[in-house]
C-alpha cells in the first residue's frame, strides 16, 4: 500500500465532503427549511464541514496528529451522514460523508 497515495486520497475525501456539506447547509438546507435548519442537524453539518476541512489541513501539513484527527474525523462523518440519512433528500452528503469516513478510518489505522 502506497501511504503517500493513501493521504492524497484521504485529503481529496476530506476535501469533498467540506465542499458537500457546505453547499448542502448553505444553499440546500437554508432554502429548503424546516427539519432542514433544525439546531441539531445544521450544527452537525457545519462541524462535519469544518473537522473535514481540519482533517485535510492536518495531512497537508504532515501533522504527527493526523491519526487522532483522522479518526475523529470519521466519526462525525459517520454521525452526519446518519443524520442526512434521517431528514432525507440529502444524498450527495450522505455518500460524502461516508466516504470521507471510510478514508479517514484507514489513514487513522496506517498512521
């Protein structure tokens, strides 16, 4: 397995999934309303946004904190596209954000 591969991969995850999840926030969830702006479910997605963003930020600089981002990373990830999931026509985010988190699961175990 190529690490240096492995952390690209990761990065572009990352990456995607902070894109994803603020357009969905900003633009999908703002205009669509109701469950959609819901305290809970709008937090999650800007804390995901932000750890994905962080996570890629922390590759990039070669952090010896990676894993420990990584892997927290994953799990809101995981929390966000289970949240997705529940209010529903939130596709895009959800396959993200699973995403990002499958890759955040293995950059945490190889580092």
């Amino acid at each position: 397995m190529n690490n240096d591969y492995d952390m690209q991969s990761c990065i572009d995850a990352c990456t995607q999934c902070h894109q994803t999840c603020l357009e969905s926030a900003m633009n999908h969830c703002l205009e669509t309303g109701g469950k959609h702006v819901e305290p809970e479910h709008f937090r999650l997605m800007m804390n995901c946004a932000e750890i994905c963003q962080t996570s890629a930020n922390f590759m990039l600089s070669g952090s010896d904190f990676c894993d420990q981002v990584c892997a927290v990373c994953a799990e809101i990830c995981e929390a966000c596209a289970d949240n997705c999931e529940q209010v529903g026509d939130m596709d895009d985010c959800v396959e993200a954000c699973r995403e990002c988190a499958r890759s955040c699961r293995e950059m945490s175990a190889l580092t």
